[in-house]
C-alpha cells in the first residue's frame, strides 16, 4: 500500500470538522470515510477496514474512548485521538488504551495531514534504525524492525504504531538511558516537547505485553530520575 490512497475513517460529530479534515486529506490524495456519532464510526470502522481512524472524544451515542477499545481488541490500526479538551487526563486515557497519537482542537490541517503521513509511512515502511541489521535477539525475546514483529516467550506481539517505534527505538541501543524528552522527540520528530507523561504511558503499555512481570521489567527498565532504557541483562 502506497500513501495515495490510503483509506482514512473520520469520525466526528461537527460539520466544520468534517468538511476541513475531508478537503485537507482528499487534497493529499486519501480516500476519506465518514461517521457522525461512535456507533456508526465503529459499524465503519469493520465494514471499510481503513488504514488509520481520526477519532473524536466527545461522540454521540458511544465516546470515542469506546470506540477506540473495540477497535484495540480486534485491530492495531493507528488511531488519532481529536479532543476539543486539553486536560493530561484525556491523554492519558487515550494512550492507555492505545491511541497512537493526539491533537487538541483547533488544529491546523498542515499538521493533521503531517501526522496522518507518518502514521502511515510507519505502518508500511521499516523505521529507520542505528545498526544494519535492524534486529534484537536475546533468549525469549526477538524484535525485527523491518518486518515490524515483537516475538516473546514464542508469541507475536501486536503493538500500535508508536508502541513499536519506541521499544525498536531503545531495543537497538541497548542499556543506553534516554529521557523522556528524548523519546518524546523521537516519537514526534518536534522540538516543542508537550505532554511528557505519554512516554510512561507507552512505557506501561509495552510492559504489559512483553515482560513476564511488568512490575519487575527484564527489559524495559526505568533509570530514576532520568529516563528509560533497554536492558539485555537479567
């Protein structure tokens, strides 16, 4: 799949939205689907099966942090949450239940268009990484950052977008401690550092599904008072 023509689901309940988001994308050459209230965005979501989901909180009928849990048990297809709120605690629940990315309204349209690119380009291109291999192999665990698989204890593990990028990010510079204003950096590729708390939240979220105990992580180890790191060691 190339980026033209990706499949894009809008779901949203203001007509000013849909009409700027729908125009911006179709510009870019997406194909935009759209659904007025949650219920209807998730009957879409399973009948068009769309590349990404821009989703908004405050829906009618079924909130977007609903519709994002059914899509989480069935899909790892990135999510952009869209919420007229700024409070942390909204993005918090977002990330936890593995959105890949956030914008609070009013956004500009460049940087939606922006951020629905490298969304996509993540899903269907390798990151790029810091050794030519691009691979992590280590008893029970294995992470192949081309082909984008986590594989644990003898399971593939599915991981959004951003999930994925992080831990292939730290994965392959093991034991080499990043803050959390360096990962933020590289999730987003911004300068402007905002909501430094998302990175614990991706951090819990990955530990969920690669540690044994994620209380007492093997591998994605906290350093106290100055960031996260990748750990081969025991």
């Amino acid at each position: 799949m190339q980026q033209k023509g990706a499949r894009i689901l809008l779901v949203d309940d203001e007509e000013s939205i849909k009409k700027v988001v729908e125009q911006a994308l179709a510009k870019e050459g997406f194909q935009v689907f759209y659904a007025g209230d949650g219920i209807e965005g998730w009957q879409m979501f399973q009948q068009e099966k769309p590349d990404l989901v821009i989703l908004d909180i405050m829906l009618p009928e079924k909130d977007g942090f609903e519709v994002l849990r059914l899509i989480r048990k069935e899909s790892e297809t990135p999510v952009i949450m869209l919420s007229a709120k700024s409070e942390i605690i909204d993005k918090s629940v977002g990330f936890n239940l593995g959105a890949d990315d956030y914008l609070t309204k009013p956004f500009s349209t460049i940087e939606l268009v922006l951020r629905v690119k490298a969304l996509i380009r993540r899903n269907i291109e390798p990151p790029k990484v810091n050794n030519e291999v691009g691979t992590v192999n280590y008893q029970d665990f294995s992470i192949n950052c081309k082909s984008r698989e986590v594989i644990v204890r003898g399971e593939k593990i599915e991981l959004t977008a951003k999930e994925f990028d992080l831990l292939c990010f730290l994965a392959n510079n093991p034991e080499q401690v990043f803050t959390r204003e360096q990962l933020f950096k590289h999730l987003w590729d911004e300068d402007y550092v905002a909501d430094l708390g998302s990175i614990s939240v991706f951090v819990r979220r990955i530990r969920t599904k690669i540690e044994l105990e994620p209380s007492k992580p093997q591998y994605l180890k906290t350093v106290w008072g100055v960031g996260y790191k990748f750990s081969l060691g025991a």
